[in-house]
C-alpha cells in the first residue's frame, strides 16, 4: 500500500509540472487553431477544463494560447482530450533555434 502512495504522490507532483513557453517557442498558435478548428471560444474551453477539475480561468487560458503562461502537463493533457488530438499535432512546427 505504501508502494501506491508513493506512485500516486508522483503522480500529482508530475501532473502539477508546467512546461516553459518562452518567446521562440510557444504553443499558443497551435492551441489557437485546434481551439478554432474544433468551433470553441476560449470560455468553452475553460468550462471542459473546469470540468475536469482544472482551476484555470478565461484569463489564463488566453494568456496560454497568447504563450505568456506556463501550461501545466495537466492542462495540456487535458487539451488533447478536449480537442481530440494527439501531442504531436499540438507541438506540430515548433523547434528550438539557438
């Protein structure tokens, strides 16, 4: 049992994570676009992640898709959930220029 709590306390600490967008490489435009394609406002949006237990705001989820916030990896899970997609289409055409 000790064994499991340990798993899931890594779990959460792993789920709390955020990944870094900084100014050459965002995720915003790509979110912006399956957001868009998938016919949802940024208030839709939030709404799905509420739902899922996810405490963001329609401030934060602009501040995301405009890549001036940190995405959590349970955010971005959640996304892929909510925009029926995979990681690689949200990462698609992003590289990092030294």
């Amino acid at each position: 049992m000790h064994k499991d709590n340990d798993a899931n306390e890594r779990y959460e600490l792993f789920m709390e994570q955020k990944l870094r967008q900084i100014n050459d490489v965002s995720l915003g435009n790509n979110l912006r676009n399956l957001r868009t394609a998938a016919n949802l406002t940024q208030e839709q949006v939030v709404a799905q992640l509420q739902l899922r237990n996810l405490s963001t705001t329609r401030s934060i989820y602009s501040q995301i898709e405009a890549g001036t916030y940190n995405i959590k990896i349970s955010e971005l899970i959640a996304l892929t959930e909510i925009f029926h997609t995979d990681f690689n289409t949200i990462f698609n055409g992003l590289s990092y220029n030294k």
